[in-house]
C-alpha cells in the first residue's frame, strides 16, 4: 500500500455547525448555484424561499400584499402577515428544524415544512436583516454570513404587522451573479395565478390575478393559436385549465401548494392519465394517448398537507397519498378531472367538435411521419451518432441515478467546423459537458412540417441526441449552448437552430433550455497579464489597464481560440446568454421576421447585431 494511505482516526470525523454545513453544501439546500442565466439557478431559490413563507401567511388569511425591491445586489422583501413571534426571530432564521411550520394548526397546506430555507439564506448571504412587526412592537437582527452582528432589543413601532427580510447573496459563492427581470416576474405571476386575492409588487410593478390558472394559461399561449376556448374547473384545493393549440408538443404548468414543480410528480402524471381516461370514454374511442395530448397547453393546481418532495428545491412531487385518509394523489385528480371536464364537454358541443378536430389532426399527421420516422431511426442508428456527431459525458440530466447537483449542470455544445468542435473536446468537462458538431449551415425549416425533423439528418441526428423525439421528459442535458462563431456566419446559423427549437420543440425555449455561448472577441495581453475582452469597451479598458502597446488579437472563430484558452470560457467562468421568450411575443411573427421572405430584414439584422441579444425573441 505504501506511504501514501491515508489515516482514519477520530480526528476525521467533523462536526459542522447549521451555517457550515449549509456553506459546505448549498447545493442540497437551493439547488444548483449559476449566475443567474437559468431559471433555477440558486439566487432565485433564495427569493422563493423568502416569499414561500410570505405566501404561507396569505395562505393562511394574514396578508392580502407582498412588497418586493431587487436593487443591484440587495433584495428586500416586506409581507403583511402575522409576524414571526418576537421571542423567537433568531431561532427563526438561523436554528436548523425550528419554525412555525411543524405546528399543522399554524400552518395548513404550507409550501415549506422542514424550517430550512430561510436558514440557507441567512447562511449564504453576506448581510441579512429580519425585522419582525407584531402588535406595536419590532424585534430586528442582522447577520453577516450566518453570524449574528446586531441583536436588537424589542421596541415599539407603529408598523403594521408583518415580515421584513433583507440580504444580498454572497458573491464568493453566487460568482458574477445578475437577475434577470424576466425570470422573477414569471416566478411572481405564478405566486399571483395561484393565490387569488394577493397583490404583490416588485420594483413598483403589479402582479394580481382574478381567475387563476384561466389567467395564467391566457398569458401563456398565443391567442390565436389555441383550437377551443380554454377549460377551467376549480373546486377545494384543486384547479386546472387546458386547451389545445397549433404548437408541436406537450406544455404543463403544475403546482403543489403554490410550489411551481418544473420536474412534475405525481400530480402531474395523474392530471395527463386523467385527461387522455376522460376523452377516450366522452367519445368513446381508443385514441392514442399522444394524439389526445399532442399540442397540449395546460396546468394544475393541488393543495395537500405534508407534501413530500423529491428534493429541498420542491420541482417534483414524489408524494402518492393526498390525505390521513389515505386517499391518493391519483384517484384525487382522476375524479375532479373526470366530473369537470366531461361535464364540460358535453355542454358545450363546439368546444368538444374542435377538441375531437385537433385531436384526428394530431393521429393523421403521427401516421403520416410514421414510415420516415422508422427509416429515421435507422439511419441515426447506422450513422453511429455517438462516435461521428456526439462527444457525450457521463453524467446526464434524464439519469435518475446520478448526483442531482451534477444533473443541473450538465450542457451540450453546438458547434459548427471540426476546428471549433474540437477546441472544446479538449477542454471540456466529460462528466458534464457534451459536444455536438454540425455540419454545415442547418437548413431553413421555416413553414415545414415536423416531416423534415425525420428527412434532414442534421436535424434527426441532433433530436436523438437531444433525446426529445417523444417530449422534453427524457430531455439528456440541462442546457442547450449555441457555440457558434461572432460573425455573419455563425449568427446566421444560430437563427436557423432557433428556427428549428421554436418551430418544432417551443418547450426548450419555454422553460429555458436554451442559451447562446458568449465568448471573447479579443485578447490583450502583455508579459505579466492577460485579458480577455468581449466587446470593444471592454478592449480599450483592457488596453489602458496593462499600458506600453500590449499585444492585441482579434479571435475571428471559435477554432482560433485554443484548447487552454477554451477551458477558461466553458468552466466556472462560463458566459451564457439565455434566449428568453418576451411576454406576448408570437412564434410565428418572430419566425416570419427572422426566417421568413423578408430577407433584406434578416440580413440587415444579422449585420448589425452580429450576436443574439436576448431582445430577439
């Protein structure tokens, strides 16, 4: 064995305090950490976890408005609750399975039930503040990394009762981090859709809602393309709304207790069973059940005490009973589906005429793409994808066995030219990190039927490597990166990918899957330092810094940028520009604007950009 083995004593076992542990390992408390280019990065788990328990006291009838102010680095957040009862507010927010929630008469049907998350964000901010407003008097205190620097004594106040957090994430463990607009503010409308009656406001913008999850479905899909007015049932502690439109896949939007469960779970599952159960007995046919939810749009909301999910982060509900009564999850949204929707259906006749109409559409269009989608299979399985177009990794996002932290952080390159792919082949992290190597320009699938997903082999080849061919469920790679280069060229063919997303998988782009990679256009460097500049500003800063006429060159592809180099780009350091679909932007227009006739428009917009701006969709 040698010199080299290594000792197990006493002295190997540790013992780590609340805010150690939570330092150590932040990724099973919020989920994976990022810099806020994807939506479940860590810093908006911190907002949530804020909120979640502001909405609890809404829940519970204290509070009818919640005021939020995101300013730089600082988030402040201020609920008109009950107020954390003033003898206890440290404890509240830095003693690990203490709090309000494990008390069923407090807390009915609550998000959080562990007393974790407003602990995980004192432990990984560099300031927090809690200030607690309860019958004319306020208990305050402020931490620096989970460390009490200020315990208040009580004093009086004529503020109205309540919850006042504030912190600022730490930057040592949140790198470069940014919020972006978009992402809180659909986090919002959600807490809005769910919880009728609530008014929050973030930096002075509304969010309220009347009708629900009716609202949030009118918000979600374009108008004109749903086939039938949209179906909303409501009744105790369940709701949903469905339609149908012209887009290609499956949409759902599903809730527990408010908690928006991007992965799903088994309310999920038993909403789609009881969709596809009821409209095969309504018109009593044996219709596939992809022809039946085939261009889907719909969402569902249930209420359950002691929820149990999969993870802290709550994106997927593993809990199959609903009640102490032992009723399931399953027979629960069965029944409440079965009743409304058949109810519905057949009172309304036109409404049941055009669902049937999408629904032949949908088995007419599956049959006729049947013989290509065989030979497709075929001809990816011959092309032997894995060794001529895929470097895969190791670790991928559909594998329920791998590390959860590691899932969320694996990402495929789509890159064009064997000099660009190779650059990052080399440097790439193989646990995470996969390559996929176009060749050529893709083609223009602009006013196409998913036929040509089968005919065209890039585009076949890149949706089995994807794994998407029967819906995002068994999606293999978190993030999808263009990696193409800063010209005329590569942003060319970053507009005919996104053509091919939005056309044929909108859901990646929905639930943000998609990103463009951002890499330096110049470097300037002299003897001692090196700088890596992504814009002209950022050039003439670098060459101002490092003075006496530094060496500066200008990376006209990605193949010029070494493999050394590349590592630096594509690791911790990683620039990602998420491609983010604008309220009330149409596919269609955005794809007749950029891939359709207007070629004069596209060209000009491809010159004067030179890269995607998130501005673009």
């Amino acid at each position: 064995m040698g010199d080299n083995k290594s000792t197990y004593t006493e002295d190997s076992i540790k013992s780590l305090d609340w805010k150690q542990h939570i330092r150590l390992r932040p990724g099973m408390y919020i989920g994976k950490l990022g810099d806020g280019s994807s939506k479940d990065d860590g810093i908006y788990v911190l907002i949530k976890e804020i909120v979640d328990n502001s909405i609890d006291e809404h829940m519970m009838g204290y509070g009818k408005t919640i005021k939020i102010k995101i300013s730089n680095d600082t988030v402040k957040i201020r609920d008109y609750g009950r107020g954390i009862p003033l003898g206890k507010v440290i404890d509240c927010v830095s003693k690990i399975n203490t709090g309000g929630k494990y008390d069923s008469e407090a807390f009915q049907k609550s998000v959080g039930l562990n007393g974790v998350g407003t602990k995980a964000v004192n432990a990984l901010s560099s300031f927090f503040k809690v200030e607690s407003f309860r019958d004319g008097k306020v208990k305050s205190s402020e931490f620096e990394y989970g460390n009490v620097k200020n315990d208040n004594n009580i004093n009086k106040s004529d503020e109205k009762n309540g919850t006042y957090i504030e912190f600022k994430p730490d930057a040592e463990i949140f790198k470069n981090y940014h919020f972006i607009p978009e992402y809180l503010e659909d986090q919002l409308w959600n807490y809005a859709f769910l919880n009728s009656g609530l008014t929050i406001s973030y930096n002075a913008k509304k969010f309220h809602s009347k009708k629900g999850l009716l609202d949030l479905l009118e918000r979600k899909t374009d108008i004109d393309s749903i086939r039938y007015p949209i179906i909303h049932a409501k009744g105790n502690d369940i709701e949903f709304a469905m339609t149908h439109t012209n887009q290609y896949g499956e949409e759902y939007f599903s809730f527990v207790n408010g908690q928006y469960t991007t992965q799903g779970g088994t309310h999920q599952s038993a909403f789609r069973e009881a969709i596809v159960k009821t409209i095969r007995e309504f018109y009593k046919k044996e219709f596939d059940a992809t022809d039946i939810r085939a261009s889907i749009c719909s969402s569902i909301s249930v209420r359950i005490q002691e929820p149990v999910f999969e993870s802290q982060t709550k994106t997927k509900l593993g809990s199959t009973n609903i009640s102490s009564d032992g009723q399931t999850v399953r027979s629960f949204v069965n029944d409440f589906v079965k009743k409304e929707l058949d109810n519905y259906l057949h009172k309304n006749s036109e409404t049941s005429d055009l669902l049937l109409k999408r629904i032949i559409q949908s088995e007419r269009e599956r049959k006729e793409i049947a013989g290509i989608k065989k030979l497709a299979n075929q001809r990816a399985k011959k092309a032997n994808l894995h060794n001529k177009k895929l470097r895969d990794c190791r670790i991928h996002f559909n594998d329920k066995k791998s590390n959860s932290e590691l899932k969320n952080d694996t990402m495929i390159f789509i890159t064009e030219g064997d000099s660009a792919s190779g650059s990052i082949t080399k440097s790439r992290n193989v646990q995470t990190q996969a390559v996929f190597s176009l060749r050529g320009k893709p083609f223009n699938c602009f006013g196409y039927s998913k036929k040509i997903v089968y005919e065209n082999e890039e585009f076949n080849l890149l949706q089995h490597a994807l794994n998407i061919e029967n819906g995002l469920e068994e999606l293999r790679y978190n993030k999808i990166i263009i990696a193409t280069d800063a010209d005329v060229d590569g942003m060319h063919i970053r507009l005919l990918l996104l053509t091919y997303f939005l056309q044929f998988f909108p859901d990646l782009v929905k639930k943000g899957h998609i990103f463009i990679l951002e890499t330096p256009l110049f470097r300037v460097r002299n003897k001692k330092k090196t700088i890596y500049c992504y814009n002209n500003v950022e050039k003439q800063n670098a060459i101002k810094n490092l003075g006496n006429k530094p060496e500066i060159t200008r990376f006209k592809g990605l193949g010029e940028i070494s493999p050394n180099e590349f590592k630096e780009f594509i690791s911790d350091n990683i620039k990602l520009e998420p491609i983010i679909l604008r309220e009330k932007s149409r596919i269609i227009d955005l794809l007749t604007f950029y891939m359709g006739k207007n070629t004069l428009e596209r060209q000009n917009f491809i010159i004067d950009k030179l890269r995607v701006e998130r501005d673009i969709v």
